[in-house]
C-alpha cells in the first residue's frame, strides 16, 4: 500500500484507540478493542518505517555487493514483525468478539 493509505489507516486506528479508551468501562468488548488498535498501529508504524528506509537499506547492501535474493530475505525478516502484529491483532478482535457474545 501507499504513504497515503499507510497514514489514514494510521489516523483511523487511533481514533479507534480514543474511541475504545473513552468507554472502556461500559463494554468488554471495548478492553478487546484497544489491544487490537494498538497492534494495529504498531503494525502500521513499523509499514511507514520500512516504507522510507527499505530504498536506502537496499542501495547500501547493493553497496557492499550483496546479492538480490539476499536483499530480498533481509527485507522480509524486517517486515515480519509488522505481519505478526496484524495477525496477533485479529486474534485478539476473534477472542474479543468470542467473549462479547458469551457474556
């Protein structure tokens, strides 16, 4: 995805956050909601991160004559955490909706 589309998201989960904090008290599913707009948040940071510095860590390793495929693998152990946020974060809205129609 774009900067653009990297920033709304951004601005939209942390009005999530503010949503989700401001009646966190009326609804468990609330307490649910925040820890899954944090993560996505902290998912969306770490995408914005890797969006200005992937270019300039690619020409310096092409720098030092490392090959594209290395390239390539370097570049996806820095995205995973941001895959492992997003998905710890959907395990939390599952568990949060679970326990929102159990109670």
């Amino acid at each position: 995805m774009g900067l653009v589309s990297n920033i709304v998201i951004l601005i939209l989960t942390s009005w999530g956050i503010y949503v989700c904090y401001t009646r966190i008290k009326n609804d468990i599913i609330y307490r649910y909601g925040i820890w899954f707009f944090m993560l996505v948040t902290v998912s969306y940071i770490i995408k914005l991160i890797i969006y200005f510095s992937i270019p300039k860590l690619g020409l310096f390793l092409r720098g030092i004559n490392v090959s594209y495929s290395n390239i390539a693998m370097i570049i996806f152990l820095i995205k995973l955490p941001s895959i492992l946020f997003l998905l710890v974060a959907f395990i939390v809205l599952i568990v949060g909706f679970y326990r929102y129609m159990k109670a």
